[in-house]
C-alpha cells in the first residue's frame, strides 16, 4: 500500500538522519549520499500518490524547482512539506556560504525563466512588457535547524491549554437562558 511505503520512506528518512548525527560532520555531500536517495525516494512516493489522487501534493511546478535546486552542489535534498500545494519548498543543505551563494544564484536564475516577455499579442503592453511569472517568484528563507535536536517537551506547560477548552466545551453545553 502507497501509505505504508511512505510511512517507511519517511522513517528511513529519521533513522539516516540519526545515523549522520552520531557521525559528526560530513567532510563532502558525497557523505550524504544515503539521505539524499531516502529524500528522492520519498519524493517519488509523493509524486505517484499526486497522480494517483488528483491532489497537488506535489505540483509539477514544484517538481521542477525541487529537480533545479537539488542539483546545486551542497543541497542534499529537498521536498514539498507539510500537505503539499503551492506555498514552499523545504531544502537539507550544507551549512556554509558557498552553498547558500550557489544557491541564491541558481534561484535567480530560477526566477528569471519564469517570466517571458509579452510580444504583440493584442493582449495591452507593449513590445517586451514582462508577463506574471508562469510559477511564481521565488524566494529563500534561511529558517534553520534547532541546535538542541530532538527532545522530550514537559506537556505540563501545555495545561492551561485543556482548561480553556474544557471552560468552551461547557459554554457550549449550558443552555441559553433566552430559551
């Protein structure tokens, strides 16, 4: 089943992660060569549930994005996060300047083929007028790893949470005194 063949793809995912942080760091992408596959994998996995369910999971714009940047030397790999559409693309990359440079260039690059120039089609503007992008502008935030990793959170932090909702789910069960 597509579900359980995700689930596994994402969980090697986790487990080649663990693996790399008890190695300390990687002299070259090359050392991330597994993770790099495991992240292909799962974007393949991604992309037939796409076809599968008519869904943009993964559109083929962002296909196309995902393929152009992760051929940039430093970025490991890249997916679509969270329920998919349009809005972002998530990367692994080395941590160094010349990687973020290379990759600034290459989304530069990016957003300069996804416009074209507007000829004389009768549609207003004129000769070289530029035309919306064909799949948006793009941009990079450097949103970055926290450095304490995974750890366990105290939930006793959260306990006001359940009081306000148990306080709207009585709110909800008192009848109106209009009634």
């Amino acid at each position: 089943m597509l579900w359980t063949r995700l689930q596994k793809a994402n969980m090697a995912i986790g487990t080649e992660l663990a693996r790399l942080n008890g190695l300390g760091p990687q002299d070259d992408v090359g050392g991330y060569k597994v993770l790099a596959d495991r992240i292909a994998a799962v974007r393949d996995l991604i992309q037939i549930m796409t076809r599968l369910s008519g869904v943009p999971i993964e559109p083929p714009e962002q296909t196309a994005l995902l393929d152009a940047v992760t051929g940039v030397d430093g970025v490991i790999g890249g997916v679509v996060p969270g329920a998919g559409g349009y809005d972002a693309v998530a990367l692994i990359m080395r941590d160094d300047e010349e990687t973020r440079d290379r990759l600034k260039n290459r989304l530069a690059e990016w957003n300069r083929s996804q416009r074209r120039e507007k000829g004389g089609d009768g549609e207003g503007g004129g000769e070289g007028e530029m035309q919306p992008p064909k799949a948006g502008v793009v941009s990079m935030l450097t949103v970055r790893e926290d450095c304490t990793g995974v750890r366990g959170e105290d939930a006793g932090g959260y306990s006001g949470w359940n009081l306000v909702r148990e306080e709207s789910r009585e709110e909800q069960s008192t009848p109106s005194e209009a009634s």
